[in-house]
C-alpha cells in the first residue's frame, strides 16, 4: 500500500502545527525524519502535496484533499484502537440488545447517555421486536440481551432473566366508535363481534403469542404499539393499550376506556441473556436496569 496511516498523520501534524520543524516536535522526530516522509509520500503517490515555490510549503490542491479525505481515516483507527484495548479487557467490540415494543424506548436512550458518559466504546445495536420476538432473538442468537420481554421464557432453558415490572393496560376506543355508546360494565361476548387491532409478534422460530384476543375475533394486525394506537384513534377497531401511550388521549376526549366483564391479565417484563454471557457491557446494563427507577420507567414511561 503506497498510503500509510504514519504519513498522514506527519501530514496532519504540518497542516495543524504550520511547519514541518514544529510537526516534528509534536510528534518527537527530528525535521529530516518528517521531510523524508512527505517526499516519499509525494513519490509513492506520483503527486505534489506540498507547493515549495514560495517562502513557506503551502498544501497543493491535491494535498488538500488527501488530508480532508485521511483525518476520517486516523480517527477511525484511534477509535479502533481503543475498542481494541477495551476488549482485550473484557468489553464487547458490539452487544446486540432487542428491544421489546412494550418498554420505553425514549427512557432506554437515557441508558444509552449514561452508558456513553462512562466511556463505554461497545457499539450498541437496536431491534424492535414485537411480544415474543423479544424471546425469539435471544433464542435464534440474533441479540445480546432482550429489553421488555414479555412473561415466560421459551423452553429449553439457557436464559437468565431480571423481572424489571409490570405494565399496566386500558381497554379503549375512539368515540365515534360503536363500543364507545355500549352500557358499562361491557361482555366480553360484544367486544368479541368487534375488530380487534392486534400487534403481530416478530418471532421468526419460536411460536407467536398473542395477546388480548378473543376466539373468532376479526382482526387487524399491525407491527407496532404505536400503530395499534394510531388505527384505534382513526376507529378502526377495539383493543388493548398501554397506559402511558393511550393516557393523554384519553384526557383528550380522543379515546374512551371500556370497563368490561372480564379483566386481562397484566403482563410482567423482563430483560433477559444467554446465561453465559459475562461481557463488561452486557454487566453494566445489567446493573443499570436493576435500579427501580429505570424499572418504573420502561414499564409505564417516561413521566413517571
């Protein structure tokens, strides 16, 4: 290779120091050492870098974008550098964490502000799963460490797993809705002979669970808890929502809350990873999701 991570950084030193004699005393070298590995730069390239006609060597054009183009280049391998040392001393070069789509995600950035704050240099990986897909990216080996999975793991053993709490549900629909103008308490042998909107789980091996959904119900099935609530404020149909997502439009008239016959179950999260997984980033969300608070939070949102 005729381009050296070495003389682009002497190349930095000169343009940032203004001289080649100060880039030498920046980098301890002496002047001849950095004049030699800017001419053999010039040579291996075939290119003027540096224009010496005047009282001072400016940058040529061609120098110019050589060092735009090279400092992305040295601070990708100062950054390599270091996560190279982080994980010769147990941290991930990556962890993988699926995010279950009951859980806050806007509290889950906080954790990754307070992760950033002590230097962690693991890179982070996001996926959104859908009830069970939480469970199932564990258990195809597509993540880390699962964020709000719901309720029991899979079989088979494998996983441990940290009760973070439960997330408290309302039954509700918009106004113009037909259920809106029902008697409460409601059966739930009406709701039945109404749409559901459902959230489809994202599991790609293990067998998808349900939720809040009664035999020979139709059903609308979206991606998202966020979509469920958008297609129950358009009226589209009827169904379960979480409180921290449904609480304002509730307080806004945009949605009714149905007190029914039978009540639903509420569902318990975890997070949850391979038992063994010992990696220092892996430890500290650990640790960081076993104070209550954070707890709270991802379960019923961030206003709490």
């Amino acid at each position: 290779m005729r381009l050296s991570l070495d003389a682009l950084l002497v190349l930095d030193a000169i343009e940032r120091k203004g001289s080649f004699a100060a880039a030498a005393t920046e980098l301890h070298r002496v002047p001849s050492a950095i004049t030699y590995t800017i001419q053999k730069l010039e040579q291996d390239l075939d290119v003027l870098i540096f224009d010496r006609s005047g009282h001072r060597a400016r940058l040529t054009p061609a120098g110019q974008e050589l060092l735009r183009e090279g400092r992305p280049l040295l601070d990708a391998a100062v950054a390599l550098e270091a996560r190279v040392k982080r994980v010769a001393t147990g941290w991930e070069p990556e962890l993988r964490i699926a995010v279950g789509d009951l859980v806050d995600f806007d509290v889950l950035l906080e954790s990754v502000a307070a992760f950033d704050r002590i230097g962690g240099a693991t890179r982070l990986r996001f996926t959104h799963e859908a009830y069970g897909g939480a469970w199932d990216a564990l258990y195809t080996g597509r993540a880390d460490l699962a964020i709000g999975a719901p309720d029991d793991a899979p079989p088979g053993g494998g996983f441990k797993s940290l009760l973070l709490g439960e997330v408290p549900f309302v039954l509700a629909v918009a106004p113009q809705h037909p259920l809106a103008q029902e008697t409460q308490p409601i059966a739930m042998q009406t709701v039945r002979g109404h749409r559901a909107v459902s959230v489809a789980d994202s599991s790609r091996s293990l067998a998808p669970r349900t939720s809040g959904l009664l035999t020979g119900q139709p059903t609308l099935s979206v991606t998202s808890q966020r979509e469920k609530l958008a297609a129950q404020l358009a009226g589209l149909g009827v169904g379960y929502l979480p409180l921290r997502l449904a609480a304002n439009h509730i307080d806004a008239g945009r949605l009714v809350v149905l007190q029914v016959d039978e009540g639903k179950p509420v569902p318990r999260l975890y997070a949850a990873w391979p038992s063994k997984s010992r990696g220092n980033a892996l430890r500290w969300f650990l640790d960081h999701l076993g104070n209550e608070d954070v707890q709270r939070r991802l379960c019923q949102g961030s206003a709490v």
